[in-house]
C-alpha cells in the first residue's frame, strides 16, 4: 500500500506545469528582478550584459507565505521528498525543483500558510544594488 501510494506523489510530479511570465523590458536601475507572490519568492533572476530576460519561469510548486509561518517544522516533517528547508529567519522554504505537489506540507500546516502557486497571484518586483524592493507590475502577464 505504501509503495502505491509514493508512486502516486510521484506520478503528481511528472504534471506540474510550468508559468512563463512575460516580462517584457525592465527599464531602472535594477540589479535583480523577482516574480513574487504574497511575498514569497518564486523565481529571480540576474542583469547580465545589461539586460534581463524577457521571460522568467516559475515552477507550479507549493511555497510559504513568509509572514504567517510560525516556525515550527511540522511541514519539513511531513514532506516526502525534503523539499523543504528552515531559513536563518526560521521560515520553511520550499524548493520548487525538489517538490512534487503532494500537498502533504500544505495539509499539515497549523497556520495553513502553505499554498500552490497561482499565477494571478504572481508579481514582478526589482530589487536595486542598495537591496531595496520596487514593485514594477501587479499583474504579469502568461505566455
């Protein structure tokens, strides 16, 4: 029965789909663009050779919503495939790469601070070489 099930979290791996957000050009001095979602951050990415990207992935993954988390580690517990880890804040961070989608993080969170990414959620922020943090655009676009 155990093995059924883990091929089953397994098989939900394989159908997580893939945003391609639409940046478009980033005009100002930014040194990093980030696409965020009730203020986590999904996805970042580098100025090379004076340019950003047009486009920018994110990972349909579950994250933590960083202001409501409590700390506890009850989620790095549970999930299967230790796709999440603890930040020096003491805020579960879940890496997109590594989960599979079980949502067995998200079911054991007391403070039900653990959510899928939904892309009409999603947000491009710049983040300039002081590290200060300027919204660009409330609602991205999905190619």
């Amino acid at each position: 029965m155990k093995s059924s099930i883990v091929m089953l979290i397994f098989a939900l791996a394989a159908s997580a789909a893939v945003f391609t957000f639409n940046l478009g050009t980033v005009e100002g001095e930014f040194y990093i663009l980030e696409i965020q979602s009730k203020g986590a951050v999904l996805a970042s990415v580098e100025k090379t050779d004076g340019a950003f990207p047009e486009t920018l992935e994110v990972i349909e993954a579950f994250f933590v919503i960083p202001e409501n988390c409590i700390g506890c580690g009850i989620c790095i517990n549970e999930c299967p495939v230790d796709a999440i880890t603890m930040t020096d804040d003491n805020i579960a961070l879940i890496d997109p790469e590594a989960c599979i989608n079980c949502g067995m993080c998200a079911s054991a969170c007391p403070t039900s601070t653990i959510e899928v990414v939904d892309s009409a959620d999603c947000q491009l922020f710049g983040i300039d070489a002081e590290g200060n943090e300027e919204l660009i655009q409330e609602e991205l676009e999905v190619e």
